[in-house]
C-alpha cells in the first residue's frame, strides 16, 4: 500500500513540475490527462485507494499551480479550447470543497482587475450553477475521522455564507449577477434542499448522515439579515416534503435542532413568518419548544414579549404551533396568563408604544382562541381578575386608542369566561383595527350559530316579505284576490322632503326668552325648550348687544344645561351657543369661564367643554375678516338664512337689484377683451379681534394647574384633562400670532412645559411637543432670541431627548419637528460665514 502511495505522490511532483516550466501544448495535455485519472468519474480511473489519496493530499497543490499558469498566453497552447476545458474540469469534478477554498483563495489573492480575476470568477459561477454548492454542503454531512475537519468547516462556513461579500468587494462594478445577494442565497437555498434530499435518501439506506454543517449555513445566512431569500426558497419545498413524510419532518426537526443558538432566534423567526400556517411551523419544528431552552425562550418570550413585529398571521401561526400538541400546550397557557399580567399592568400601559399594546392584545385573543372550556374553566378567576385590572388601567387612558383595546378584549375575554350570562358591551369606534380584533375571537361553529339565531327569532318577524311572494303566504291571503287589484304600486309617490314638523310652540325671538326657556323647563313645554336650543345661536348673531347684556348669565346657563329631551345633536347645539356668548363678548365670558375650570363641583366633562369653547372661540375671533364676511355669506340667495346685520324687513328690499349692479352686468356684456385673467378673490383682512383678549383665555388656565382640588387634581389622576389642557394652551399660542401678548405667553407657556416634561402620560407629552412647536410659530423669531434664549436651550436638549428615546412614536415625531423649527429658526437668525 505504501509504494502506490509513494508513486501517486512521485507521478504528481513530476506532472506539477511539467505544468509549470513547459511550453508544449501537446504535453501540457497530456499531463492533465494523466492527473484527470485520479478523479472519480474518469474514463480510465486509477485505483480507488490511489484516488483517495490524490484527493487528501495532492488534489489542491494540483489546483493551486492551475491557477498559478492561468494566463491567456497558457490557455493559446492548445488549439480549440481544449487546453481551458482540461483545466476548469479539475475545478468542476474534482472535491468539491477544495475546488471552492483554492477558487477563493485565488480571487482574494488577485490584487485588481484583471484577467486571471474575471477567469476565476467565471469558473466560480460555473461552479454554482453546476451544483457544486450541494456537492460541497452534502460532502460536510458524511461522517469524518480527519482530525483538521472542524478547522475546515469553519473555513468553508465562512467562506460559503459571506460569498457575495468577498466577490463584490473584488469585482466592484464587474460583478456577475450570480453573485448578488439577492441571486446567490436563494440558490443556496435551493442546494440546500438537494443536499436534505440526499440526507434522506441516505438514511433510507441505512447510512449515518448528519445535518449539522446545513443547519450552521441556515443560521449564519438568517443572522446576516438574509432569511427571507434563503427560507423564501427552503421553506415552501420542505412544506411540501415534510406532508406525509415522518422521515423528512424528522430531518426538519434535527436541522433546526442543531442550528447553533446564536442564531436560533433569527431562524426562528424567519421560519415563523414564512411558514404558510401553524401545522406546517408544526412539522417543521416539531417539539423544539420543549427540547431546546433558548428555543422556548425565543418563542413564548421573546416574539411575543420583547418585540413587536409579527404581524396578525404570524402570530396565529405561533401561539396555533404553541395549541397544536399535547406537551406543547403547557407553554400556551403559561403564555396567556404573562400576556394577561403583562396587559393588565398600569406601567406597561404608562410605558409601552401603543404598537406593542395592540400586538399584545391581539396575541391575548387569539391564545384565548385556542383555549378549550375545561382549560377556561380552571383560569377562569385568574382571567377575571386579570381584566379587571387592565380594562380599569386602560379606560384611565388618555388615548382613545388605549382605551378601544382594553373594551374589545373585556368583551372577548367576558364572553369566553361567561358565555352563558349577559354579554359585555362598550360603545366605541366600529374601524379596520376593532374588527381585526373582533375577527380574532373564537367564532360560533356555523351550524350551531345558524340554528341558535332561526331559534331566536319571533316567527311573525322572521316571516319576510320574500317568502311571502314566494309562497308561504296564509291562505287566508291567496283568497283576498282583489288585494292585488287595489294595488297602488303604480302611483309616483308624493315627494315630502320639503316638509317641515308642525310644532304647537314659536320659537323664541330674543335672546331673554331662550334663557326663560331653558331655565324654566317643564314637562309639557318640552317643544319650548328644544326651540329655544335650536334658535339661540341664530339669536345671539342678530343681537349682539343684547347678548352683552346678559352674556355670563348666558354662558353659565348653557354650562350647567343638561339634554332632558332626545334632540338631535345636542351637544353640538349647546356648544355652538356657547361659542356665539364668547365670541359676542369675550372679554367677560372668557373670564367667567377660565375661572370656573378651577372652581369646585364641576364634572370633567364641564371642564373640557369649557377648554373646547375657549378654543373654537379663539379659532373664530383670530379668522381674518370675520365681521365682513358675515352678512355676503348670509345673503347669497333666497334659501340661505338672514344675515344678522339685516332685520327681517330689509331682507326683502336688499333682494332687489341695484341699479348700480344693472349698469355694470350691461357694460361687461358689451365689452370685448382679448384676453382676461382669471379672477382673483383678494383674501379678507381685518383686525385680529383675538389680540386683545388673548391673555383672558390664556392667562387664567395656566396659574392653577398645580393646586388640586378636592375633585380635581390635574397632576394626579386627572390626566386627560391635563393632555387636553395642554393641546389647548398651545392652540391658543398658535392664535395669538402676530399679537404684543405673544411674547409673555411664550415665556409662561415654556415654563409649563418645563414643569410637565417628564410627565409619564403620552397624550400629555403630545400637548407639550405640540405647544413648543406653537411657540416657535407665533412668537417673533427676534424677541425668542432676545427673551427666551435659556428657555430655547433647554427646550433644545430635552426635544432631542425626547426625539431619540421617547417610547410613543407620535411625541417622536412632534419632538423632530420642533427641532426642525428651531434649527429653521437659527439658521434664519444666525447665518453660516461665507
């Protein structure tokens, strides 16, 4: 055995040192003819031990002085190609996974472009498209003595997976598109599934195999970023082979088991957003959650807990993985009752993105999906109590949003605990979000919610004027033919539209009579009353001076009004009245109002609306022109109402045309222009009626924010109030642009800010971000400099803060954009040196 050695050892020393000093073509080939013997799948193949040898320890010298010679002048020896194609087929048939080591050793060796560089890289891409890949990958899976193995498959782990790297930065824009990541992992992908296959056929032949060397590639290309290429591929073959297949799914379950635990993580999520559904997660994984610590740790805490990038179907496919399988279904209940600790803690709601609220509800119903009754029936005391506490933690919210999450899982959670008592309802907002929710809730089978409904229904209501056409009406009624005689289908309805309620009462005339009238409510004059609410704003925009006279009677009058009958839209009635008060005589009302937003036995609803008021009010005094459009607007034609600048018998003349009117209609129309712009309303200007009482909204509602009251506490657990205040005093910032009040409003504005920066409620930061912005708006960008430059800088830092770790993606994006009006405003100020 070892003179055969010793002369495959001497054959190839001789060939090698032919390969590099000859310049005969004819030779050249017949050395490679001669070494091409040692190959498996030659013509004429030497010995099976003298080509086991070759491959050990002289197939890469061998390769190296091929790539050594490569040069055109080499390849021209030989006529015909035939020199080139000897030389690749060492490359090609050779061990694979020397060919790949010694073809990139010799592309990262290459100092530029050049000839040598793109031949190899060539000869790479043949090397991929042949399927060498799967050669290489499926050599690592058989079993192996040699004792520098482990070094080798950490080289060729390296060199396989960051391939397009190593290319890329070589052949810079000559690159070949094999090589994009893009092309190149979801062809890795590919030749992973060949070498499985060969895995499988092998372990049917009753051969040892082993995966790990797959299952290492699998996890440094999904730790790379790259999942969706190599799994887009992997994962819909491996559906298709595990069904059925006891024998593929348990090479499944060892590649993600052997997956290094690094990367477990990356695998697994990748795996759970790609597979199609959780039986398909199921024959793929198997029972990794129970077998495999990090892998438990990953998907019952780390998907669900510490991020929030599933999507609704990722989920499903998780927490369904999770319900699948009888050793599995430990872990779902675990699951559920951290999502409900988690869902029911007040500093979670407080501290968490409103994004990770919604995920975690979502996950909190569909593991309540999966629960059977007997498993509901064991944590049914620990659900209620769950509920409780976060439906209560999250109606205190001050987001809406917030709030609708903690009423649609009560109601899910109410009816799957007590499905035979009185269902829970919440009113809230019927959108995408609340019906996505809805639809993740356990549905009636549909035979047993068909039957229950028919069962349910009044059978002289359920009988439906198309059954009845369709024959199930009485005979009693068959027999009345001359029913179908009197039928009037034929007549055009008459149109009553236009037709307005005949009411038993006027509606009052002036403003003194609507107060008697909402004070003074009885239960018989119930028409009065809601005349008198529907005529009062008209009223008070026709008589402005006797509104004055009774201004803050008014405006309490309407403050304490409560709906004693069902009139259609109320609150918008009382409201719009109490806006026309303030915006009649604001000085006294705004007065009147500010001070009763701190006075005791006040609802919080009163104080919101008066918060609501002061803002339209303002809205409406600061609108440019508001005086002179008024009476154009209210006598555009007969069916608009009076302007109230008009009594009732002007109206009719100012509907008589003017003659001044006549003769300019008639001199347009006899007038040729060549040619005519387009006509331009020139925008409405007046004063700014809101610059004068501007402190008397403003002032009043920030000097008290911190004294709580016996009911009211602005700084405790009245919070909602406090965010609208905020959002409040920033709009009335915003209005008072322009105004002498702006500056000292600016200032004690950014003081408030200041106080409440670090307030724990989103939508109060939202309100601070929000009046920080309406003071770089409206307060002249000198006196900000001048006045305010601490205030600005320390506004600065605590806005860049806010914009970098803030949890609540909206005060992150408030923060940005008044960062970007201060840095607007100094680059205004402060100009760069030329």
């Amino acid at each position: 055995m070892e003179p055969a050695r010793s002369a495959v050892g001497l054959s190839v020393r001789e060939a090698v040192h032919t390969l590099q000093s000859s310049e005969d073509g004819d030779r050249v080939l017949s050395v490679l003819g001669s070494l091409r013997r040692y190959l498996r799948g030659a013509a004429e193949p030497a010995l099976p031990d003298e080509q086991e040898e070759f491959a050990a320890k002289h197939f890469a010298t061998v390769l190296r002085c091929l790539v050594g010679r490569l040069s055109p002048r080499w390849l021209q020896l030989s006529p015909g190609g035939r020199l080139e194609q000897l030389w690749g087929s060492f490359f090609l048939e050779g061990p694979a996974d020397q060919a790949f080591l010694v073809l990139m050793e010799a592309i990262e060796g290459t100092a530029g472009p050049s000839f040598h560089l793109m031949k190899m890289a060539q000869l790479l891409s043949r090397f991929l498209s042949e399927g060498r890949m799967a050669a290489l990958m499926e050599e690592q899976c058989r079993p192996q003595t040699k004792p520098g193995f482990p070094l080798l498959q950490e080289t060729l782990l390296s060199k396989v997976v960051s391939l397009p790297d190593h290319l890329g930065n070589r052949l810079h824009q000559d690159n070949l598109a094999q090589f994009f990541p893009q092309n190149y992992f979801p062809l890795l992908g590919e030749e992973a599934v060949r070498v499985l296959q060969a895995v499988v056929d092998s372990l049917r032949g009753g051969l040892h195999c082993s995966v790990s060397f797959v299952s290492r590639v699998l996890g440094k290309v999904c730790i790379q970023g790259r999942h969706k290429e190599i799994l887009g591929r992997l994962v819909p073959q491996l559906t298709a082979l595990t069904q059925g297949s006891c024998l593929w799914q348990r090479v499944c379950w060892r590649l993600v088991e052997q997956v290094p635990d690094g990367a477990m993580e990356a695998v697994l999520a990748g795996l759970v957003e790609d597979a199609p559904g959780p039986e398909v997660l199921s024959r793929l994984l198997g029972n990794l959650v129970v077998k495999n610590k990090k892998a438990q740790f990953v998907m019952t805490r780390k998907l669900l807990f510490l991020q929030y990038r599933c999507t609704t179907r990722m989920l499903q496919s998780l927490l369904g993985y999770l319900a699948m399988d009888n050793q599995r279904r430990p872990l779902l209940i675990q699951v559920l009752r951290e999502l409900l600790e988690t869902w029911g803690s007040r500093s979670a709601v407080r501290h968490t993105p409103l994004a990770q609220q919604r995920y975690i509800s979502m996950a909190v119903l569909i593991c309540l999906a999966h629960l059977g009754e007997p498993e509901l029936q064991n944590s049914r005391e620990e659900l209620l109590a769950s509920m409780m506490a976060g439906v209560k933690c999250r109606l205190d919210s001050s987001l809406p949003a917030v709030r609708r999450l903690g009423m649609i899982v009560a109601e899910v959670i109410s009816a799957r605990i007590h499905p035979e008592g009185p269902p829970l309802r919440f009113q809230y907002e019927d959108d995408e979000l609340s019906r996505e929710m809805l639809a993740l809730a356990p549905p009636r089978p549909a035979g047993d919610s068909s039957l229950e409904a028919g069962s349910s229904l009044d059978p002289g209501v359920a009988e439906t004027p198309a059954e009845i056409v369709e024959g199930s009406v009485p005979a009693a009624g068959l027999q009345g033919s001359d029913s179908e005689l009197d039928s009037d289908d034929e007549f055009v309805p008459y149109d009553m539209s236009g037709d307005k309620e005949l009411k038993s009462s006027k509606a009052p005339q002036y403003v003194r009579d609507c107060m008697e009238a909402l004070t003074t409510f009885e239960g018989q004059d119930m028409e009065r009353w809601e005349a008198a609410l529907q005529a009062l704003e008209g009223l008070i925009h026709r008589n402005p001076e006797a509104t004055r006279e009774v201004s803050v009677e008014l405006a309490k009058v309407l403050l304490h009004l409560e709906e004693r009958t069902c009139v259609a839209g109320f609150e918008k009635l009382r409201q719009r009245a109490l806006v026309a008060v303030t915006v009649t005589d604001p000085a006294r009302v705004a007065e009147h109002l500010t001070s009763q937003f701190y006075a005791l036995n006040y609802s919080l609803r009163q104080r919101m609306d008066i918060l609501d008021v002061l803002t339209l009010a303002a809205q409406e005094l600061s609108r440019p022109g508001r005086l002179g459009r008024s009476p154009q607007h209210s006598s555009l034609g007969p069916g608009t109402q009076c302007s109230p600048a008009l009594t009732p018998s002007q109206s009719g003349s100012a509907m008589a045309p003017d003659w001044r009117v006549v003769v300019e209609n008639r001199i347009r129309s006899k007038t040729r222009r060549f040619s005519k712009g387009a006509p331009r309303q020139e925008p409405a200007g007046g004063p700014n009626e809101f610059a004068s009482v501007a402190g008397c909204f403003f002032f009043p509602l920030i000097q008290h924010f911190d004294r709580p009251l016996v009911t009211f506490d602005l700084l405790g657990d009245d919070q909602l109030v406090l965010g609208r205040l905020t959002h409040t005093l920033g709009a009335l910032m915003y209005l008072a642009v322009n105004t002498t009040v702006a500056v000292p409003m600016g200032k004690a504005l950014l003081e408030f800010v200041w106080a409440l920066r670090f307030h724990v409620d989103t939508y109060v930061r939202q309100g601070l971000l929000s009046a920080v912005s309406s003071v770089l708006l409206s307060v002249p960008a000198e006196r900000l400099l001048e006045d305010l430059p601490d205030e600005l800088l320390e506004a600065r830092s605590w806005l860049a803060d806010v914009a970098e770790k803030d949890v609540d993606e909206d005060c992150r994006v408030l923060a940005v954009r008044a960062l970007l009006l201060l840095e607007r405003l100094r680059d205004r100020l402060l100009p760069l040196p030329s």
